[in-house]
C-alpha cells in the first residue's frame, strides 16, 4: 500500500475507473452475444437490429478508451459478414 497522499489516491481513482470499465465492456459484450445469438437462430432481421445496437457500443467503448479502434472494427466486420452469410 502506497504511504504519499496522492499515490492513495491514485489507487481509489484506478479502482473507480477499472469498475466503471469492466461494467462498460460487460454490457458492450452482451450486446455481441445478442448478435451472435441471432445469427445461430437464422433471424436475419433480429441480428441486423442487434448488429446496429453491438456497432453503437464497440464504437462507445472505442470513444472511452476500453477498445482499441481496430479490435473494434474487426469484430463488427465478423459479425456483419456472418450476419450476410445467412
């Protein structure tokens, strides 16, 4: 445990922040289960409206600084291409 006053802070801020992001991408990887479980029932339909909502909270998660910008844009692309394999 830290003994300066602004490293014990430091550490409650880190803490904060590492909830704050694990909530953040424990929703963002259940709006992709929704897409992913979409597609393994055939539902075009259902998996292009999850898609739009997943796109929307990979694109958030990138804005915060939880994903990199290219692991982003690669798992859309695989969702979107598995969504046109249907």
């Amino acid at each position: 445990m830290p003994n300066i006053k602004q490293a014990k802070k430091r550490v409650r801020q880190a803490e904060a922040s590492r909830m704050l992001n694990k909530h953040h991408r424990s929703s963002m990887r259940t709006t992709v289960k929704k897409v992913e479980a979409a597609i393994a029932e055939g539902d075009k339909d259902a998996a292009t409206t999850a898609l739009k909502e997943a796109s929307s909270a990979l694109d958030s998660m990138v804005s915060k600084g939880i994903l990199h910008k290219n692991n982003a844009a690669r798992k859309k692309s695989r969702l979107n291409g598995h969504i046109r394999a249907l």
